[in-house]
C-alpha cells in the first residue's frame, strides 16, 4: 500500500469523530466526497438520505431527541442551497447543528458552484464558518463544534476544495505519511468522545443575582393565581423537578409551550400546552392568572395567542439564559438572565427562607377538573365522519388508543397539524419533535427518519398532511432503506387545507390550493411499505396488525379525512400573517 500524507479532508473527518460525530446525515456529491469518508472510517454511521432538505431536518431532529451533536453534510452550491429550509428551522430552533459543505476553491471564479454560502448562512439565522487552511483546519473545525454545542447554534463549516486536497500541516500531524482510510460499509466501533460528544445541554451560567431572585420571590408570594409556562429552555436545563417544587410551593399551575409537551406530564395540575394548542380549561385558567412566568419561553404570539392569554393587570415575568429572549415579543415586567432549573431552585430557596407557602391557584376541586378536562380528547365534539372520510379527531382518538405509550410523535405543518400534536399523547417532554419554527410545509418526514434513529426504543409516529407527504416523498426509500418501523400517518384532505379555510369563506378561487385524489397507499407500497387506505375506524385493524409485528418496514396510512370545517388553532395562526 502506498503511503501518503494526511490530507485536511482526511483529518476533519477523523477530528470530527473524535468530536462526536457518532451520526452524519447528508447526500454525498463530490465536495463532501472524500471528508464523508472519512467520517465514515472514522467510526460514524453515515445516513444518506435522498434530498438535501430531509438530511438537514433529519438531522436537526436527531440532535434534538439524542441531546447531542446533529451533523450534516452537503456538496457545495446546489447541496447546501437544496438543505437552506432545513438549516433555517434549526437555526430558528437554536439546534446545535454542524453542516460539512463543500465550498468552491478561492481561485475558481468561474464555478458553477459559486455562491456566497456564508451570506447564505448567515441570512438564515445560521453562523457562517470556514476552515481557513490545512495549518489551522482542526483549530477551525473546533472553534464550529464549540460554537454548536456552547451556544447552541446551526454552524455552516465550509471546506474549500483546494483546502481539503491539501496536506494536512498543523500542529497535531503526524511526522510521517499514514496510510490512506479504508472506507467501511458498517461503523466501527465508536472510538472515545471528548466534551463535544457529551449531551448539548444548556451550559451553567451563574444564577441571576439574589436582588433579582428577590424581586422574583416578591412576585411568587404575592400572586394569588400564578401560572408556570415552560418551554425549550426549561426542557433544556432539566427543569422539571425543580419547576414543579417551585410551583408546589407558590401554588402555581403547571403549562408548557408546544416544544415542550410533555415535560409535566402527571402532574395534577398539568395543563398541558398554552396558547393555539391549549384545551378550553387551560385557556380559561391561563388568562385567569395574575402572573405569569415564562421559564425558558419566548412567550411569543402563539404561546399566549397575541396576548389573549395575559390576563388583564397580570403580571409578566421571564427567565431565559438569552438576554436577547427576554421582552422580545411582549413588554414583561420583570427579566431574569439565568438558567431556569438553577434558577427555579434559588427561588424556591428564598420562598423557603421567608417561610413562605401558599395553596396559590391549587385545590382539590381544581385537580378534580382537570383530571376530567386537561386533554382535547376530553371535550365533546361533533363527529364529522361520514363513512367515505374520517373526523381527524376521530382518527387521532383511535390512534392514540393503539399505539404503544412509549413513541415519540413528529408533526408536520399544515391545517392538521393539531390534532396529531394533541390527541397523541407522549410519554415526556422528548415525546414530540416539533419541527415548526420556520413554519415549513414538508419537514414531517424527515423530522420522524432523524428521531427514530435517535430513539429506536420507541415507535415512532410521522404525522403530515397530503401537502407535505408528498413534497418529502423520496424520503420514504431512506425509511424503507434503514428498515425503520415507522408509522406515517397521512392526514388526507387533498388539499392544502389552511389556504382553503384562510380564504374560501371569503370566496375566493380555490383551484391553487385542492387536488384531485392521490391514492397515498399505493405509493407508499411502491417504496416498499407496507400500507393502507382508511375511510372509518375499522379500517385501523392493518395498522393493529402491523403494530404487532414484525415492524421491519414503514407503514403508510392514508387517512381519507373530513375537511368541512378549520381546526381550532387556525384562525389564530392566521392573525400572524
């Protein structure tokens, strides 16, 4: 075997192993060629998925289930611009993502390829990065996983071709030629991880000041109805014991935004989500409150519905690690810059200290409705399935009741987008991926492939609509590839049903926005999935019959559902348009 120098490509792959890069998701053109190999002969398993977009989602999703390090790689040009609406909902997200693409060499200025990727990064919220030469590659490829994991951004890594072919001659080369990578078709062995492979937890920053979390104090003791919203942030620090002691002390009820369903899950004074999604008892009791604080929330327009959800004369608080967060979408009227959990316990403290405790907003009465009124499922509705179609409600009921308690459910966006991400219910605050910070159409599917593969221990469940299933549809060959056993429930209304409620009532033309049918079943079976046309409920026993097993391809459900009427959140979705 011939020996030869390490090249930068070769020694980015290895560093990044060693970094953590244990997962790679990408689509493989000549620029990310030779650096995805040698990922790969470094120990980490390499996803291919069939478009740029799904690998970006898949890959943020899977960063957001495994708690660690999403990964991404792409060609240059066209790789990374086919991955940009993928890379904008995680940078929106604050994913800790790293995206390898490939990028145009200095001198080759008339390229094809030639973008400006790093104003497209940062365009799109993400932070544009380079590795500058084969002396500082590592320092380069460092300096984007710390930026990543410590502060939880999308890092776009370019690596100029001309760099990548060059030998490696920084600080850590080796004093003799190596032999070139054998490039394995199965991961190694993982090799050993440092600090980037850890889980991309929130980094502890120092509590907020004792004047601040005796302002704060202030406000818990002297609220009468006060109520808990906890969102990304909360779920981030691990807040949930330490949120709930607080709230059992102060007497406050317990709420999450929709990125952290889940997170207070058996608690008696659980109300689930806040804002668009919530139940009528949690609004009534959301909007009855006199203070409200937002731990690790942005408290934005869906959270607290344009402010309906502020009582009037309630009092606003918000705690957030990111000073920018704090007041950026309502006036509030007192700030914390603190880790929640640490923070929750530091009030909690001086709650104790001041022996103080109050029932708050708690009773026996209260624990008693809501054990009755807490989830959607528990309020009455009138039922639209006709026979030929199925009340999404009633598909999402009957669902709900088949599948395993252990499943992690990931929602599309679209009209039905709150049915699955609210008659499904999840385990704990890792149970839904909600990939909607963009709002983007089409990222179902993809969100499901990336956390399937980051909890294999459960079912998961990919909710979408006909619009998004089949903008993403190529990604079922990767599901079916992968052998996933994943069930991809298609809420079928042939339409793009939030356009169509928007503005038929207003009279205007349609033919934009509704489709003629599209038998969902039949090509989901020609990816090589198994599959099923529903119209009423008994057409679920092919999914009972799956879900016993074995589950060693995806399932399609191709759900005919009612579309006469909006879903309850639509109407507040549309006021931010």
């Amino acid at each position: 075997m011939t020996e030869r120098a390490t090249t930068v490509a070769e020694a980015v792959g290895a560093a990044l192993v060693r970094l953590g890069a244990d997962t790679v998701f990408g689509v493989v053109g000549s620029g990310n060629f030779h650096v995805t190999n040698a990922l790969i002969a470094g120990g980490a398993r390499f996803v291919a998925a069939r478009h740029e977009g799904g690998a970006a989602t898949m890959a943020d999703a899977y960063a957001r289930v495994s708690g660690g390090l999403g990964v991404l790689s792409v060609h240059q040009g066209p790789g990374l611009t086919n991955a940009l609406t993928g890379i904008t909902e995680a940078a929106k997200s604050r994913t800790p993502l790293l995206v390898l693409t490939g990028e145009v060499a200095a001198g080759a200025v008339r390229s094809n390829f030639r973008v400006d990727q790093a104003a497209l990064a940062a365009g799109v919220g993400a932070v544009p990065e380079r590795v500058h030469s084969p002396r500082t590659a590592l320092a380069d490829v460092a300096r984007a996983c710390r930026t990543a994991v410590a502060e939880r951004r999308t890092v776009v890594l370019g690596l100029p071709l001309d760099v990548q072919a060059a030998a490696y001659t920084g600080a850590e080369a080796v004093d003799r030629p190596v032999p070139r990578p054998a490039v394995r078709s199965t991961p190694a062995a993982a090799p050993p991880r440092d600090v980037f492979a850890s889980p991309a937890r929130v980094p502890f920053l120092p509590v907020p000041s004792p004047a601040a979390i005796s302002r704060l104090a202030d406000a818990l003791a002297a609220a009468e109805r006060p109520v808990f919203i906890a969102g990304r942030g909360a779920r981030l620090s691990g807040a949930r014991e330490p949120l709930r002691a607080l709230a059992e002390r102060c007497g406050a009820l317990l709420a999450t935004s929709a990125v952290a369903r889940g997170m207070f899950l058996g608690d008696p004074y659980d109300l689930d989500v806040s804002g668009g999604f919530a139940t009528p008892a949690a609004a009534e009791l959301i909007a009855g409150a006199d203070l409200l604080v937002g731990w690790g929330a942005s408290l934005n327009m869906w959270t607290l519905r344009h402010g309906a959800l502020v009582g009037k004369g309630a009092t606003v608080v918000q705690v957030d690690l990111d000073p920018q967060a704090l007041g950026a979408h309502r006036t509030v009227d007192l700030s914390l810059i603190g880790d929640v959990a640490e923070t929750a316990r530091a009030a909690a403290a001086e709650l104790e200290a001041r022996d103080h405790a109050s029932p708050g907003y708690r009773s026996s009465g209260l624990a008693e409705r809501l054990s009755r009124e807490r989830r959607w499922r528990d309020h009455p509705y009138d039922d639209d399935s006709d026979g030929s179609r199925l009340d999404p409600r009633t598909l999402s009921i009957a669902l709900d009741d088949l599948l395993p308690a252990e499943r992690t459910v990931a929602v599309d966006s679209g009209n039905f987008m709150g049915y699955p991400a609210m008659f499904l219910d999840v385990p704990d605050a890792d149970g839904l991926v909600f990939t909607q910070a963009f709002q983007s159409v089409g990222l179902g599917l993809a969100t499901a492939i990336g956390a399937a593969l980051a909890r294999p221990d459960r079912l998961t469940v990919a909710a979408l609509g006909d619009g998004g299933a089949l903008m993403s549809i190529a990604e079922l060959e990767t599901a079916v590839r992968l052998g996933l056993g994943l069930l991809v429930v298609v809420y079928d209304d042939e339409a793009y049903g939030a356009e169509v409620h928007h503005f038929g009532p207003d009279g205007h033309p349609l033919g934009t926005v509704t489709f003629p049918p599209a038998d969902l079943a039949a090509i989901g079976q020609g990816f090589g999935c198994r599959a099923v046309t529903v119209r009423k409920r008994e057409d679920l026993g092919a999914v009972a019959d799956w879900l016993a097993g074995p589950r060693d391809r995806p399932m399609v459900v191709d759900a005919k559902v009612t579309s006469g009427a909006p879903s309850w959140w639509l109407e507040e979705a549309f006021r931010g348009h």
